[in-house]
C-alpha cells in the first residue's frame, strides 16, 4: 500500500530531471554556505525556497497540459494586469519600480510573465497550428512586447530580456521564418542606435564598462573585476571549499545573488566549473528530449522555451560573472540565494514534467 | 485526404520543429563551449595573472615604523626623545567637500588657525591619498568626542602617532637639530642613497644637527606586517612579521647644563660659542644665537611661525657656529707668533719699538696700531698679551704669507674640522694663488701685513677657532671634534664610543709653546686684554681677545662704537683654554656686533669655565641678559685698572 502510494506520489517525477535538479540545489547550498560567511541561516532559508519549489514543481507535474493550456489566457491577462498595477502602485526600491504591495506580502508580478508569456504564446501558436501566416508572428510579438515594454519602463533590463527570451523561443520554435529572424537581427542593428538612447545612464555604463572594465575600477566595474579575478585565481583545482579569498575576505559583491558563481569558480576551479556546465547541459538536454517526445504543439513549444529560458539563464549569469556579457540582474539557476527565482525554476520544471510524464494520456486523448 | 492532408501537415510540422530544437541544442552547446572556453582562458592561461590579482587584493605589506633613538647629553640628560599623541588626520582624496568636512570637525574639537595653516601647507606638499595631520596632540575627551562621531567623517581619521618631543625646548637646537616631515628632496635622497624601503611608513627625517647627521643610527630600521585584509581594508589576520628594532640611542659629548649657561650668558646677543676638551675632540658646547624650538618643526611649521623665524633679522635659523664665517682679527695672533717662534723669528729676548704704527719699506702707508700712541718696548710674550698689532704687521711681512698659512692651516684655518654634524664651511686662508683665481690679481705685501693681525681675506668659522684654541692647547695635537660621544645600540646595548682621531700633529718646541701660552695667559691678568676675564677666577686661564670690523675704517678716521648703528659694530671674538698648564675646556665665542671681545664676548666664556672647571653656576638673580656685571663682579674691579681695554685691542 504504502509503496504503492509513493509510486503514485512520484508518478509525474521526471526521475533525471529531479537528481539533477537536487544535486544542483546540493552545490548550490555547499557554494551559498561559503559565500554568505558560513551563515547557518542563509543556508536554512534558502533550503525552505528549495522546499518550495520543489513542492510547487511536484504540484504543476501533477497537472495535465491540457488544464495548463486553459489557464494560458487568464494567466497571461492577470500578469498584465499585475504589470499595470506595479507602474501605477509599485514600491520604488533601488530606483526601479518592481514589486508589488498586496498587503500580506510584496510580490513581483514580472517573475510571473517569465512561465505566463511563453505559456500564452505557446497557447496561441498551437491553436494556429496548421495555418500560420505572417500576421500570426505580429501577433505572438504584439502578446510578447506588451509586458516586455512593462517590464523595461520599470525598469527591470534582465528580467525584460528573459522574458523576451522565453517569448522569441516559443515563435521560433513555432517556425518563424530566417526572413524574419534575418530581418529582425537588421532591424535590432539599426534600431540600436535609438535603444541606447533610451537606456538609463547605468544601463549605458554597464555595456560600457563591459568593454573595459578598468574605465571605473572601484564603481561599476568593480563588480567584474572582482569576478573576473576570484574565477581566474580559482585555477585548475580552485582554492578549495570555505577557501577562497575573493570571497572570504568580502571582496566578490552580490556573491550570494547574482555573482555566486564566482564563488564557485574561485573554490572549485575550472574542474568544477566544467562539472557544473555539465550538469546544467543535463538539465537542457533533458528539457530538449522532452519537448522532442511531447505530443502536442502547445506540449513541444513549451517544453522547448522553458528548456532553452533555462540555459539563457545559465548563460547569461555565466557570461557576465566571467566577463563576457553586461551585468544584467539575472540570477544562476538553482544556486543563486532567492526564493522568487527558486519558485519560478520549479513551476518550468514541473511544465516539463508534467509535459514528459502526461504523453499517453495525451496520445490516447 | 483532409485527413492525410492534415497529417502530413502535422508531420511536417513535427519535423520542422526538431529542425528548429536541433538549432537551438547547437547554439546552447555552442555558447556553453564559448563559456567553457572562457574559463580555460581565466583560469588556466591567465591564472598566473588573477592569482597575483587576488593576492594582492587581500595581501597587504604594513611597515612598523620603529621608535627614533634617544639623543641624550653627557650626563644623560634627555635631549630628545618620543611620545604618543593622538592626531587627528585627514586623507584629502577620500573626503568630497574639505571646507564642510572641516567646519564640523572644528565643532567637535577645536582646530585653530595654526592648526588649519599648517594644514594648508601640509596638504599643499603632500599626495591627495596621504593622510595629514589637522590636529595634534588630542586629549583623551576630544579623542574620544571623535570616535564616537567618527562615521560622519569618511577620510578622517583618528591615529595614535609616535612623535618627537625636545624637552630642553631651544637648548642647543643647532647641535642637536630636528626632525621634520620627510619632502621631495629627502625622497630623492633616500632613494639614492637605496633606503628608502626602510622609510616605509616613517614621515620625519632628521633635519640639522646629531638629528640629520646620525639618522642611520637613529632612525632604526622599519618592521614588516604581512597582513590579511578585507575589501574594507581592515586586517583579518596576520601572515607574517617583522618586528621593527628601535633606533640607536645617541650620547652627545655636550652638557646640556653647560649648554645652557652659555645661552643664557648670550642674552638677546647673537653669536656663537664652542666648547671643546682638547685632549678628546668632544664638544661640551655648540652655542649659535639665537636658537629655536625644534618642536615646532615636529608636526610640520605653520605659516606664521616659519616667516616669523625665516623673516627674522637676527636670522635664528642660521647655524653661525659652522656657517658664521668672520675676520679673526686678534685672536689670530697666538697662531701667527707661533709660527714665528717655530720659524726661528722674534724668539725672546727680541724685541720691538712700537711707535703706533708700521709702514713697508719704501711705502708711506701706516698700518696703524689700535693704540695710536704706541706700546713702547714690546716682546713676543707682550705683543700677545697686550695685543700689539705693529709687533704682527712686521711678524707677518717677515714670515711671508705661504709661510704663515702652511703652518696655521695645521690648526684647521682654511678648511672644515670634520665635525661630525653636516653643514660646516670651510672659511678662508688667503694665498697668492687663491688670490690670483679669485680676483685674477697679484698678491700685494701689504695683504701679508694684515694676516697677521688677523684681518684682510682671513676668515674662520666659530667652530674652525675653538678646534684651533684646542689644538693649541693641545700643544699641536689635532683632535677630531666631535659632538655625538656614542652610539647606544637599543638592541644589545653595547655602547660603541666614537674613536679619538688624531688629525694632525705638530712638533711644536715646548719653549715656543711656553711663551704663546705666557703671553696669552698674562691676558686674563692684570695688565692683559681680558683681565676682567680672569679676576678671581682661582685657575689660570689662556686667553685671547679680538675684534672684527663689520665696516671698514678709512685711514685718519676713528671708531666710535657710539656713533654707529649696532649691527654696524664691530664682532667681539675671544678664545681661551683653562686651566692653562693641564687644559680641559679650549674654547671660542663671538658676540656679533659686541664690540671688544675681553668685556662682551670673554664673561660668556668664564661662566662656561667656571661651571665646567668648578661646577658653578651663575646665581638665578643674574638676569642672562643683563649686559652690566654685578657689583663685586671682577670684571667691575677691573674695568678701572685697565680703562684702555674698554676700547679697542
């Protein structure tokens, strides 16, 4: 009976996903321990985010795709909403508005756009299965760009691009024509002109300092510097767990968010550093496979956006801890202390599993 | 066909999706390779680089600076030595608004206007990232008023700093010298001199005097602190250490008391006063008037006390004793009878008629006496010790001037002592030879004449006349004078006394000495230029009087020390040895613009006697400055008897 009812309790538990997903929380506790000072608290707050996105992806996996379809347009339209309110009602913190007062708790409703916009655009795209034309593809961009522009007045550049990210990957993987692809590259090209005069004077300097970071060695660039040094001192074998000086000795900034990696790369090395891509490379692969064997066109987009959000994700923290991309706020994946990220990553990984373990009831549907 | 239409449709659409994932899977493998490139890049090609990055953020050398040496007197009295204060120091590169900074700063603890001048200066000579003093010595209170409050001034800092402190004040500045901030110049020269990375962390450098001269053994050398340090700079722990070791103590050959007998004995005079023990070379006394207080040079001068100081006519600044340069006039004559002795001239029972005056041969100049009515029948002992110039004037003539200088330049005229403090002059003994570089002119006779009574080109530095007086008295055995006496290492302890060294020695006839020393013995009695000097003294005192022309004299006119300005009358010089027949104090002293040197200069010199032969001092009721001698004083009783040495020797 009772192995019965674990049996059942797994039932929609993507097997290599959760060991995955479990060793990368493992790391990730290990690295947070080291970087926030071997603070015991840190570590237990951030194994209750764990908790709850595990619950919660336990909970999404549990339900049909199909369900999920129908709940696109009415996520999609709250998130929107949410999006509204913030720039009518939201908190000014740090000079951005972003979250949201709802009197029992702040909430930021942009997080949500990153699972509601490629699940409605996933929505609209299967609906227009057989017959998609080039209006189709303006649509799906007008779906994407309403909270995208919502987002970056906030203004919140990372989470815009992610969201952006998941949405592109949904019309692309939907077969957006190279034409257009080709033709939007060119059109970025020559727009960007514009879209750098519309960026804020530190957005401006982030991308500035990117291409020389020495411009303003204790400022802005200071960050990279310090990143860039704790990776490359880090050498083969790395510094050694509790160990690493950039990091012991306060040096990393934000090394608990955003710049944990840099951690991880100064105590475990390039060895580690090459064990940890590895593991994410699983996680994508894996999201890859599913959307390859999902059933249905609202199944495969999906699983494919969220498959391809997640190594953006990766990617781009990546890249910027190490100094080949802008400082953009966006966590690393599964390491990286935060619960609202945490609870998102787990909502996508339960749409996969839910995608990967709900086949034949679709296929028999 | 709806059906299949619709299936192919699907399929297709199938395929196209994987087309478009597999693309995707390619560019996710691609950038995950550009990353996994990168780390190679950092951690493998340039890990040698970002290693020495990450070591140098959280590796930083502290110097210790060691402690200064002492520098003490003979006896052991502290001359100099160091405390901690609390200073209050700001960093001007890490403070944004100066002006505001500083207005409330001077609310908690007071910041006056010297403080903030000498601010100024200081910020003004140093890097924006130095740190510099804006207040000294806080008291505990405004110490703590400034902790509590410190988070509200970045950049500001509150240090505990080592700093030097001369108790005796003016005593003896230009002999012991001081210590201020290090600037540009002494950076250079300690970088030359390849010990500048022992100046890590030091700010002051000896300036002047045993300070400057004995750095190296003051100065110690600096400990090192391999410190680990946070991104907020502060230590977490240290690596390793190398613990400073003190600078050396330094004993002075001076007696501070004695020093301060003499000071006091100058008044508001300006001048100069040595002090050797001929038999050593150590320096009792090193007197240059007037002094100043070194302390204020510690913390860095401020604007007003350095202009008051450079500005000022007497020039305090100036150490006289090895810089003054001054006509010997008279108390040249023992060193010129000397060599007349030696050169088989005027030896006894020689004597001369002296009209008032001497004339060359073929020449209708007079070269006057300073009695114009002549000293009647004189000897050498005599012509000493009446100081008669008509006796020199032909002395001189006979000897010839390369004659008279190769013998005097053994007591040291005409070049350095080789004092062991930095900054002597070398005065000057005329030749034909120097002459003739100089002003491309022959040498004349009548240039010869006045060498011997010690003026013309003839110039000696205070300290070149106390070395000659200790070298005679020293019957020709030249000492190395020396101010520092030994050198007290701070770790062991071991004391290392500076060598006597003998720099020259003359084979002087004892009967030709006998006679110089008579004649200039018979000085300071009754009859002599200085019998007040030696009245009632109760040792036999060897002594000569001098007197320098600040302004020249036309023939046919007379001096009147009344009718001319003060600073235009004539320099008093006086040397003396004592007691003559065992000297143990050899001395010089010049009272600028004094007038006659028995009656300014010669009371300086017998207090310093009597205090080092006698042990005594001066009675606290004798104002130091008071010019006019107590009654019962010998000088008084003699001043009648010997009215003539009131006016010109």
């Amino acid at each position: 009976m009772i192995s019965k009812f674990i049996t059942g309790l797994f039932k929609h538990i993507d097997s290599v996903l959760l060991a995955c997903i479990l060793f990368a929380m493992l790391v990730g506790l290990l690295v947070l321990f080291s970087a926030s000072g071997q603070q015991l608290s840190r570590v237990s707050a951030q194994m209750i985010n764990m908790a709850v996105a595990l619950v919660a992806m336990w909970a999404v996996a549990n339900v049909q795709p199909q369900h999920i379809e129908r709940i696109a347009i009415p996520a999609y339209i709250l998130g929107v909403l949410l999006l509204i309110a913030v720039a009518l009602f939201g908190d000014i913190s740090h000079g951005a508005r972003r979250w949201l007062n709802i009197g029992i708790t702040k909430i930021q409703p942009s997080e949500l756009l990153k699972l509601a916009a490629p699940i409605m655009l996933a929505w609209y795209f299967s609906k227009r299965e057989s017959n998609l034309t080039a209006l189709d593809f303006i649509i799906g961009a007008v779906i994407l760009m309403v909270p995208v522009l919502l987002i970056m007045k906030q203004p919140d550049l990372g989470t815009a691009m992610l969201v952006t990210a998941s949405g592109f990957y949904v019309i692309f993987l939907a077969g957006l024509s190279w034409r257009f692809i080709l033709g939007g590259v060119v059109l970025v090209g020559a727009l960007s002109p514009i879209f750098w005069s519309l960026l804020h004077d530190y957005q401006r300097r982030r991308i500035e300092i990117l291409i020389d970071p020495t411009q303003d060695p204790l400022g802005s660039g200071y960050h990279i510097i310090q990143s860039t040094i704790a990776i490359g001192s880090g050498g083969v074998a790395g510094k050694g767990w509790l160990n690493g000086t950039q990091t012991q000795l306060d040096f990393l900034p934000e090394r608990t968010t955003d710049f944990i990696f840099a951690v991880f790369g100064e105590e475990f090395g390039l060895i580690g550093n090459i064990l940890l891509l590895t593991l994410f490379a699983i996680i994508i692969g894996r999201g890859f496979y599913i959307a390859s064997q999902a059933k249905s066109t609202f199944s495969r987009l999906l699983a494919g956006s969220i498959a391809m959000t997640f190594f953006t994700y990766c990617f781009v923290n990546m890249g910027m801890v190490s100094g080949i991309l802008p400082v953009v706020g966006v966590p690393l994946p599964l390491i990286s202390y935060g619960g609202t990220s945490m609870l998102t990553l787990g909502l996508g990984f339960g749409l996969l599993m839910s995608i990967q373990t709900h086949k034949k009831l679709v296929a028999a549907g | 066909m709806a059906y299949s239409a619709e299936l192919r449709n699907h399929l297709n659409e199938q395929h196209n999706f994987r087309v478009r994932l597999t693309i995707a899977a390619l560019l996710a493998l691609i950038a995950f390779g550009a990353l996994g490139l990168r780390f190679y890049y950092l951690q493998i090609q340039r890990h040698d680089y970002y290693h020495t990055l990450a070591e140098s953020n959280r590796i930083s050398i502290v110097p210790i600076s060691p402690n200064r040496g002492l520098i003490l007197d003979r006896n052991g009295i502290v001359l100099a030595h160091n405390f901690f204060v609390y200073t209050l120091e700001v960093t001007p590169s890490k403070v944004s608004n100066m002006d505001t900074t500083i207005a409330n700063l001077s609310e908690l603890v007071e910041i006056s206007m010297v403080d903030l001048k000498r601010f100024k200066k200081l910020k003004a000579e140093s890097h924006s990232f130095e740190s510099v003093p804006i207040r000294t010595h806080l008291n505990e209170i405004e110490a703590a008023k400034f902790a509590v409050n410190r988070y509200r001034f970045p950049g500001v800092e509150l240090k505990s700093r080592l700093y030097r402190h001369y108790p005796q004040g003016k005593l003896g500045t230009h002999a012991i010298g001081y210590i201020s901030r290090i600037n540009e110049k002494d950076l250079a020269k300690l970088k030359e001199d390849n010990v500048i990375s022992n100046y890590k962390g030091t700010d002051h450098i000896g300036k002047g005097g045993v300070e400057q001269a004995y750095e190296r053994e003051l100065h110690g050398s600096t400990g090192f602190q391999q410190v680990e340090i946070n991104a907020d700079g502060k230590a977490v722990r240290v690596l390793s250490s190398a613990a400073p070791t003190s600078g050396n103590n330094v004993v002075l050959s001076i007696d501070a008391k004695l020093q301060a007998i003499a000071e006091k004995a100058f008044g508001d005079r300006r001048g100069s006063l040595v002090a050797i023990q001929p038999s050593t070379g150590e320096v009792l006394g090193f007197v240059s008037m007037p002094t100043f207080d070194p302390n204020l040079f510690v913390d860095g001068i401020d604007y007003d006390n350095w202009n008051a100081l450079n500005n000022s006519i007497d020039k305090p600044l100036i150490n006289r004793t090895l810089k003054g340069i001054y006509p010997p006039g008279s108390t040249f004559k023992p060193f010129v009878a000397l060599a007349g002795l030696e050169a088989g001239k005027r030896e006894p029972p020689y004597s001369i008629q002296d009209a008032g005056y001497f004339t060359l041969p073929n020449s209708r100049h007079r070269y006057r006496d300073w009695k114009p009515s002549g000293h009647g029948s004189v000897d050498m002992r005599k012509a000493i010790t009446i100081s008669c110039d008509t006796f020199f004037y032909g002395l001189a003539m006979e000897l010839g001037i390369e004659r008279l200088t190769d013998f005097v330049r053994h007591f040291g005229f005409g070049q350095k002592t080789g004092l062991d403090i930095h900054g002597e002059v070398s005065g000057l003994l005329p030749t034909p030879e120097w002459k003739k570089r100089r002003f491309k002119q022959p040498w004349y006779m009548g240039e010869t004449v006045i060498v011997g009574i010690g003026q013309g080109y003839t110039l000696v530095t205070p300290m070149q006349l106390a070395y000659a007086t200790a070298t005679l008295a020293n019957q020709g055995t030249a000492i190395r004078p020396h101010i520092v006496n030994a050198v007290v290492n701070s770790k062991t302890n071991v004391v290392t006394p500076i060598a006597r060294t003998v720099l020259d020695k003359l084979n002087l006839k004892s009967q030709n000495l006998d006679i110089v020393k008579a004649g200039m013995v018979d000085v300071t009695l009754p009859g002599g230029t200085a019998a007040s000097v030696g009245a009632n003294a109760g040792y036999s005192i060897a002594a000569k009087t001098g007197t320098a022309q600040v302004i020249g004299i036309k023939q046919n006119e007379k001096y009147n020390e009344h009718s001319i300005n003060e600073r235009h009358r004539d320099h008093a010089l006086f040397i003396a040895y004592a007691p003559a027949e065992a000297p143990k104090i050899a001395l010089a002293v010049i009272v600028e613009n004094g007038g006659h040197g028995g009656s300014a200069a010669g009371p300086i010199a017998r207090k310093v006697m009597d205090y080092y032969l006698l042990g005594k001092e001066p009675a606290e009721e004798i104002a130091p400055n008071a010019v006019v001698p107590p009654p019962n004083s010998p000088a008084n009783n003699a001043a009648e008897t010997h009215a003539e040495e009131e006016h010109y020797d």
